[in-house]
C-alpha cells in the first residue's frame, strides 16, 4: 500500500538567516487526493503568494523503511 504526503516548501529569510519552511499539509491515500488538495490550497491566504511549485508530493510504500538505514549524524553551526 503506498501513502501520499503533500508538502509546502519555500525559502523562508528571517532572524536566522534563510531557509527553508516547510509545511505537512496531509497523508493522502491516493496521488489523485493530494492533488485535489492543491488545487482547493493554492489560493488559500499565504500558499496563494508562493508559485505552484512550492507543493510537493511524495510516495512511501507502507511499513517499508525509506531512508537512515546507515543511522544519522548532526551536523552543528558555529559561528
């Protein structure tokens, strides 16, 4: 079974610095339900003034693991 998680991503500048914010709007059953979701989302207050493009859908097949099969590390900023 594959799961559709619709996303809303832009480049965000403010007191640290630029970058990206990104918003889950929704797990959808079908590709086709997320795309109707954009459609009912673009020209809601705030989505309105980012291009079409700032959506983004990605599948996942259920209950298989996708990614951080080699774990993870952080990276830390300093100044």
């Amino acid at each position: 079974m594959k799961v559709y998680l619709l996303w809303h991503t832009h480049e965000l500048t403010d007191d640290f610095g630029t970058h990206d914010e990104e918003k889950l709007i929704g797990v959808f059953s079908s590709a086709e339900k997320a795309n109707d979701t954009i459609k009912r989302y673009k020209n809601l207050e705030g989505f309105r003034d980012y291009p079409l493009n700032c959506f983004m859908i990605d599948e996942y097949e259920m209950d298989k693991p996708t990614n951080w099969k080699e774990g993870f590390f952080t990276v830390r900023w300093t100044e």
